[in-house]
C-alpha cells in the first residue's frame, strides 16, 4: 500500500470513529496540500456539528444562535456531490443570485436548523 493509499485509508477510517463516537458530526470540509510547501495549509479536515436533517422541502430556520431567526426556503436537487444529495437553500427575500448556495448534505445538516413549515 502507498503512503497515499494509507492516508486516503487512515482518513477514512478517522471519519467514521469519529461518527461512530458522536452520530451528530459532519464532516464538511477536508483539503490536503501535502507535498505543496508554497501552501500555508498541510492538512485541513473541519468537522461542524449537525444542527438539522432533510424533513422535506419547505421552510427552515437557520442552524446557528445567530441566525435562528433566519428563514430559507430548501429545496432538494436532482443532483449528488460525491455521493451525498445536494440541496437549493436560499434565504426569504433573498434576491441577488450570488447570495444562493448549493449544499452537499453534511454541509446542509451543518448549516440549517429545524423546518418550520411546508412552502
């Protein structure tokens, strides 16, 4: 086995302890940069606590103390990111394109809180 190989292994295998250790982590983010001194980064792997799940499309509220006020209308896509559904979030009113996210579910569940009602 490459060293390669074993880092994809050992970086797998620490997703899924970590799960297994608390259910309510989602990994939402990892980039490696090894072998790339000119890079600041070596390794970044970010695990943010899931604050909602996918009930539906309709309206949620946001996930953090600070925007648990926050409404966005969610909508599931038709389309995956290695592996995991993607979803539309747009926040109410929110009109300028550039503001829209696409999200992967780990990064969904990270990001939205409870649904507060149908669209």
């Amino acid at each position: 086995m490459t060293a390669r190989e074993r880092y994809n292994f050992h970086l797998e295998e620490m997703k899924k302890a970590a799960l297994e250790i608390d259910p309510a982590v989602r990994f939402t983010h990892s980039e490696e940069y090894l072998g790339r001194p000119e890079n600041p980064l070596a390794v970044m792997i970010m695990g943010r606590w899931a604050k909602g799940r996918y009930e539906g499309d309709g309206v949620y509220a946001g996930g953090s103390e600070w925007c648990k006020q926050t409404r966005y209308n969610v909508e599931m896509l038709d389309t995956t990111v290695g592996g995991e559904r993607e979803f539309s979030v747009i926040e109410i009113g929110e009109t300028d394109r550039t503001k829209w996210m696409t999200l992967a579910e780990p990064n969904f569940e990270a990001f939205i809180g409870e649904k507060v009602s149908a669209s």
